[in-house]
C-alpha cells in the first residue's frame, strides 16, 4: 500500500514539473515572440528594455513566482545575448546557431528570433522558403481530401487515406506539399 502512495505522489508532482514547464515554456515563446512584432535592429539597452516589458507583461497576465520570472528573463536574456554574439562574430544564421532544422520551431519562435538576427541570410532563407511554398499547394495544418502528397522540399511521397490534417513531412519535417496526381501504375 505505501507504494502505490509513493507512486500516486510520484506522479503527482510529475504531473505538476510538466505543467510548470508548459507554462514556463509557452511563456518563454511569447516572449521571444513579442521581439518580432519590434523594430529590427535593437540597441543592447533597448534590447534590455524590451526584455524587462516582455517579463513584465508576462508577470501581468499569469501568475509567475518571482523566481520563474527571473529564470525566464535569464532564459531569454542569455539565448538572445548568444544569438547577437554567433551572428555578430561572423555566423551565418539561425539554424547554424540553433544547430536544428527552423521549420521544427513555432512561427512565434521563429520570427522573434529572426527579429534579432542578421537581415541578410535571414532575407536568404525567406526566399528560399517562399520559392518551396509558391511550388505547395498545400500546408501542414490545413485539411486536405485524401490522395497522395509530395513534400516539396524533399520529394517525400505520403499517401492520406482519408481526410485529415497534414502533418509535417515524416521524411523531412518541412510543412509545404503538392498534390500528386501522376497516375498509378
């Protein structure tokens, strides 16, 4: 009997660390989010600023203890301080610094972190990526009639037997398909 009490507690306080760190990490979005809706070139104390309004805007809509108030400033003051330093020393872009594919990050995500970084390889990447969807038809999200769907960054063929809503590329993770209506042999 006491360990399945053990247990229950067990699970209970894993239950409560997972809610904590949705909360910690949806709001940890938003904040990263709200530098894309910005101005595009921040100074470092502007950058400061705009921080201090974001943790504080966050402290306002949800209840933060002051401690995760301040792990989330540190949080985003030390990925964004990083991000500057990469870009600034000569990297190249967001995904190198990520070291991740971008399309596996939410657009709110995303866009902050672009919001920051450098316009040149960044205005390289939306190209590229806007060529890919000008070739798609179709998004991940979207609702689509069965058939069979390419991805149009890597030629992944996936087959929906029903209706439903496209995922992301299983082969490649990217969001952008075409309908593929070559007949079947």
């Amino acid at each position: 009997m006491r360990d399945s009490r053990e247990h229950e507690t067990s699970s209970s306080e894993d239950h409560a660390d997972q809610r904590d760190n949705d909360r910690l990490g949806n709001a940890y979005d938003r904040i990263i989010g709200r530098f894309s809706d910005r101005t595009d070139h921040l100074s470092r104390e502007g950058l400061q600023r705009e921080l201090d309004e974001a943790v504080q805007f966050e402290a306002d809509v949800e209840e933060f203890t002051r401690d995760e108030l301040a792990l989330l400033r540190a949080w985003v003051s030390r990925d964004l301080g990083e991000l500057r330093r990469y870009l600034g020393s000569g990297g190249s872009t967001v995904a190198d610094w990520l070291g991740i594919d971008l399309d596996v990050l939410s657009a709110r995500l995303r866009n902050g972190l672009f919001s920051i970084a450098d316009r040149t390889p960044i205005d390289q990447l939306r190209f590229e990526e806007d060529l890919e969807a000008a070739q798609a038809d179709y998004c991940e999200g979207e609702i689509a009639a069965p058939g069979r769907m390419t991805c149009v960054h890597c030629g992944e063929q996936t087959t929906l037997g029903q209706r439903q809503r496209l995922g992301p590329c299983p082969a490649c993770g990217h969001r952008w398909f075409r309908r593929d209506t070559t007949p079947i042999r």
